[in-house]
C-alpha cells in the first residue's frame, strides 16, 4: 500500500477482521494455548503480511522487549515501519489467557495513544521471516 499524504491517516483494512476470524476457526488449538504461546497471533501475523507489510506487533506502552501477547499493528502513516507510534492498535485474542479465549479484531486507540511501537523483533527472533 502506498504512504498516505502528510498527515493523513490509512484506514484499517477491510480484510483484516475475516482473516483474523477465519483463523480463529482454522487454529482453535493453537489459540486455545495462546496464553504464553505466540504461534497463533504469529501466524496472524504472517497471514496479514502477506496482503501489506504494514502489519506488525507492539511493544506495550512503548516498552521495548515487553511485547503484547495479543496485539497486533498497523502502521498507518510514512513512517519507517520499526519503532513508529503512528499505529492502528488491534486487540486480536479476546479473553486472553482467560478459560476461553477467542479471535477478536477490537482497534485500541488507548494504548496507540499511550505510545504503542510496532515491531517485528519478537516474530524474527522465533525465526519467522518478515
């Protein structure tokens, strides 16, 4: 996808939601044990990736090496991808470590205003290929 204007913002993909969802059904086990496991939410990942590569993961309240187990990104503007806080902030895991979680595609604009990164650190350090 091509950088927005200045100051100008991409909107959220449409796909995103039904891929996410339809992951959900192809992986329940997977995101059964997502808790502590990221095999699922990189699989999501890899998937979105494969339509843009603005998609990343998060870095909690901006806080390198402490990655969000459930949350996925969207890099929105010009910026160079690693590090941006011009993000789309994605709750994927609804119930998260809780007795039944389930795919979910929920944006939150609280944690992109609190200085969310995106990343992809985490995804190549489990050697997946970006």
């Amino acid at each position: 996808m091509a950088d927005p204007p200045p100051g100008q913002a991409l909107p959220t993909p449409d796909y995103a939601r039904g891929i996410i969802l339809s992951m959900g059904d192809q992986y329940r086990a997977e995101l059964n044990r997502s808790c502590g496991d990221t095999r699922w939410l990189f699989r999501v990942l890899a998937e979105l990736r494969k339509r843009d590569k603005r998609w990343g993961l998060n870095w909690k309240r901006g806080n390198i090496g402490d990655m969000s187990q459930d949350i996925l990104t969207y890099n929105w503007s010009s910026d160079p991808d690693e590090g941006t806080v011009n993000t789309r902030v994605y709750d994927v895991i609804g119930g998260h470590c809780g007795p039944n979680p389930g795919p979910n595609f929920d944006e939150k604009t609280i944690l992109g205003s609190t200085g969310a990164k995106w990343t992809l650190i985490p995804y190549i350090e489990a050697g997946y290929i970006p």
